[in-house]
C-alpha cells in the first residue's frame, strides 16, 4: 500500500492579503472595517481566526469569508473552476430574438449586481468589464448587455456567481420587454 502524503500546511496570510483577499467580492474599504472590527474583538491578527468571525457574519462579507475560508488560506491563487466555459450561441442569449434592440443603461447592470457585491465592487467590477470588452456606451443593447454579463459570469467566487444570476434576471426582463411591447403584440393580433 502506498501511503498518501499530506496535503502542505496552509500559509498564513498576512492582514493586507486577507483584506485584498475578500475585497473584490465585497469592496476594500468594507473588508478593511470588518476585518479591523474583527481584530478588535479577537485581540490580535490571526487569518483564520478572523475569517471565523467574520464567516458568521450575515450577508456578503459572512459570504465572502466563507468561501475564502472553503479555499483555504494559501497564498497561491485560487484554482480556476473546473467547469469549461460554455460555446458561444446567439440562440442561448437571445440575441435574434425581436426584443434585441431594446436597450438598458450601463448602471441598470451595477443595479443588479450591488446588492450582492456593494454599489462600489459592482461599478469597478462593470466599468473594468466593459474595458475589456470595448463597450463605450452609456446604452447597451441586449447582445452588449449580456455580453458584459458573460463577461463578469467568468470572475471567480462571488463575483461571477452573482454576475450569472444577473444575466439570467436580465435575460427574464428583455423577454418581459419583449412580450410587453407594442410591436409583439400587433404581431399576436394579425395572427
């Protein structure tokens, strides 16, 4: 029998790690409080013992610490999802559909993301999001929208979770548009 070795012992983070850590799901200067009221009440630094305290917190840094905590404290980075990206298809995003002129503002996303990620993880993670993907307009159509959306899905942990349950809430309201507009409707009576 061959013997299995042990994982290596984690390595622990210092407190400018852990705040870097935990702020893109969240936002610096909210970890930077949570983790200094968490140090606070501990004593003294230690990453573990601070993640503890802050994963039973409620909302979105308990959230954020959790699933820092489930990664581990090593300063490696973060393993990527094992889960392949999805093919590209006009189909699954609706963009041919009759509703893909209709258009929202660039902040209707940050909207949807802010009340998981905060108004200001949600605006730096767009703004960079729409760099990346050269989108320069206030207004984006549908196929820009989701693929802003796409875009965002693909961060790891919070941030790209969140951006996945957007997509699909944004998804549900250009159909919602869709079915509500004055064009849809003409067509459904002539039939």
């Amino acid at each position: 029998m061959t013997k299995r070795s042990a994982p290596p012992a984690p390595v622990a983070l210092t407190l400018d790690e852990l705040v870097a850590k935990l702020s893109p799901a969240v936002g610096r200067e909210k970890v930077q409080e949570a983790v200094s009221s968490a140090v606070a009440t501990l004593g003294s630094f230690d990453a573990d013992a601070v993640l503890n305290v802050l994963a039973g917190n409620p909302g979105v840094i308990g959230i954020a610490a959790r699933f820092a905590r489930s990664r581990g404290l090593s300063g490696a980075a973060s393993p990527a999802p094992a889960v392949p990206p999805a093919p590209p298809s006009r189909r699954r995003i609706g963009v041919d559909e009759p509703d893909a002129d209709s258009t929202i503002r660039w902040r209707s996303i940050v909207d949807l993301l802010s009340p998981s990620l905060g108004e200001e993880a949600s605006e730096n993670l767009v703004v960079a999001a729409m760099r990346r993907c050269s989108i320069e307009d206030d207004d984006l159509d549908r196929g820009q929208s989701l693929t802003l959306l796409e875009t965002l899905a693909s961060e790891p942990g919070l941030a790209g979770i969140t951006a996945r349950f957007a997509k699909a809430r944004l998804i549900l309201l250009f159909r919602q548009r869709a079915e509500n507009s004055p064009r849809t409707t003409a067509g459904q009576n002539d039939r």
